[in-house]
C-alpha cells in the first residue's frame, strides 16, 4: 500500500517551508500563488489524502461555524430519499467534532411547484453551502445561478444538471440504470411479449431529471437491437395508493399482453401491491431500491429485482465533500461521484437492507 505522505515531506518537494503547507492544507493565512501552485502541484501528484477530521480542530479554534442548508424531496420511513437522509446524518454525526449548523428544506418530489417555491426559500437564506436533490432540472438550475451569484457553493445528490457549477455530485450512472432495467427486462419476459414502463404522474412537470434519463435509456437498448418488441408507457399516481392501484388494474385490463413491468422510481412496491392475483403469474416487476416496500415485495415474491443506488451513501458523500470544500477551499478529488449499481434478488437481499 502506498504510504501517505507527511507534510514535511510536501514541504520539501514543493520547495516551501512546513508552516505554508499547513496554511495551503488549512485554507487560513495567506500564500503567494507561486507557493500555492508549488504544494498543489505535489498534492495532485502524490499520495495525500486531507483528515477532515485533523482540520476541524483548527477550524473550531477560529470560533467559527458552518452553516449548511440541505434540500431535498420529503420521504416516508423507509423510502429513497429517507435512505439520503439518513446517509447525510449519519456523516454530520460522524463529522460532528466540527461546528455545524443544519437546516433542512424538503418539497414534494411529485411537485415542481413545491419545489420552486422551497427552491425561492433557500435561495435568499444566509448560508455557508447547499445540498441539493435534482428531482427537477429548471427548478434546480434557477436555483444553482442565484446561488453562483451570491457565491454560495454547492454538492448535488441524486443526479446532475447540465449548466450548474457544483462543487460535487454523487450518483449512480442514470444511462447505465436504463439500460440494466431494459437487459434484465427483456431476458426475464418471453419473445413476444409486451412491456409496460410505468412512471410516476407529476405536478407542473410530468417526469423527472433520472425518469427522464432512465426512459431514454431504456428505449435506446431496444432501438439499438433493431427490436420489435413493443413498450407500452403509463403515468400512475405515485403519491395516492388506492388511485394508483385503481388505475394499474385499469392499464393491465386494457393491455393482457404485458409480461413485464418496469418501474422507473423506487415506488415499485406501489405497483407490486396492485397487480391482481389473476394477472400475477408469469408478470416480472422490477424497479429501484431496496427500500422498505420494496424489499417486503422482493421477499414475498411478488416483485423480481431491484437496481440498487445507495442512496444512503449518497447522502453520506455528499456531506463528506461538502465539507472538505470549504475546509480545504478545493473539491475532494478522491472522491468518486459516481456510485456502484447493485442488482437485488430475494436470493442476495441481505438481511440487513430488508430491515431497513
């Protein structure tokens, strides 16, 4: 294993002294730009690797707080972004030796509406930084150019948006997501058969920032083969059970050649729950997520896989980045922003996730 460098070895690579390493490394004091680009140039090419830790005690000495905004769609127990809310506590508790101050924004991540008018809210409040959800893009992007303006910076969670600045972003790969969805799809359901691709119905925007890329995706996988297969696409109301559940048993009435449901949110269960026990034999259903719905459908049988984001770690990430930006005044460039994709059967749910 490589071993980590020290500072004193920085110093004497970069031809400086020890106590301007430690300003660079610290972000106080001031360095001249050529000293500054001589410890970087050692920093990008060596093994270093910051200890946010070490640099939150002398960030506490300042006296000095941070104060993060975080927002993000508001979740059930045991839903997706409940999994990111969990992962960002848990890395605020676990950098809890530095003084942070925490405000959380949530809007409904069914509404584009809710989400500008929370999106206006945080974009006037004081702040160090901001943890942003990308559930939609032109919500998002306004947001991202008025916090550019004031100099706030910023770390995405859950996707990314082109013509935003942000200082971070963590999240699986959305393309790769389709297409895994549309593989395992279209290996799991007979020839000939249809497939139904089922997204949530919105307010003020009909799909989202990854149901977007997932659906494009999706569609691309079978136009790349040249096949005949045919997709039947239907909007369901995520947020209301009994009208969803209505409304899927209408669709799979009008449509007795569906073999397989694609569920392009981590509300699979929702559709899951629905499907009568009439149509159910020979009906593969996958979606995203092991969330606690999910994983209780995985279990019972009544859901076949799941494509697994992490979104635990996400949140985790996100924070962790976050804060090395603005102890260190420089993105973390060992962090990775995108996540590994898991892909869940009942045989691989390990007990630990279907509890959660």
């Amino acid at each position: 294993m490589e071993q980590q460098l020290t500072i004193k070895q920085i110093a004497q690579l970069a031809g400086v002294s020890v106590g301007t390493v430690d300003r660079v490394l610290h972000n106080r004091g001031k360095v001249s730009d050529k000293a500054l680009a001589a410890v970087q140039a050692v920093l990008d090419t060596q093994s270093y690797r910051y200890n946010i830790h070490t640099s939150a005690v002398a960030f506490k000495k300042t006296g000095k707080s941070l104060h993060l905004l975080i927002s993000i769609p508001s979740s059930e127990k045991g839903e997706y972004w409940d999994l990111v809310r969990q992962g960002l506590d848990k890395a605020l508790r676990e950098y809890g030796d530095i003084s942070i101050v925490c405000e959380y924004f949530f809007f409904d991540q069914f509404s584009s509406l809710s989400c500008r008018d929370v999106f206006h809210k945080v974009a006037s409040q004081p702040c160090s930084a901001v943890i942003l959800g990308t559930t939609f893009i032109a919500e998002t992007r306004e947001l991202c150019w008025r916090l550019d303006e004031r100099g706030v910076p910023y770390v995405f969670v859950d996707g990314s948006v082109p013509g935003t600045n942000p200082v971070g972003r963590f999240m699986v790969d959305q393309n790769v997501c389709g297409r895994l969805l549309a593989r395992l799809m279209d290996g799991f359901t007979p020839d000939g058969s249809e497939i139904a691709v089922l997204l949530p119905r919105r307010i003020g925007t009909q799909i989202s920032n990854n149901s977007a890329l997932r659906l494009q995706a999706f569609k691309d996988y079978f136009a790349a083969r040249g096949s005949k297969r045919i997709i039947k696409e239907s909007f369901f109301p995520a947020a209301d059970a009994a009208e969803a559940s209505a409304e899927i048993v209408s669709f799979l009435e009008k449509n007795p050649k569906v073999r397989g449901i694609a569920v392009v949110i981590s509300a699979g269960y929702r559709v899951a729950d629905a499907v009568p026990d009439s149509r159910r034999e020979g009906l593969v259903i996958g979606g995203f997520d092991v969330t606690e719905g999910n994983s209780r459908c995985i279990l019972a049988g009544t859901m076949d896989f799941l494509i697994n984001q992490h979104p635990d770690r996400q949140g985790f990430c996100a924070v962790e980045s976050l804060l090395h930006f603005l102890l260190y005044g420089a993105p973390d460039k060992s962090s990775e922003g995108r996540l590994p994709i898991d892909i869940v059967f009942k045989e691989n749910l390990m007990p630990r996730q279907a509890a959660e």
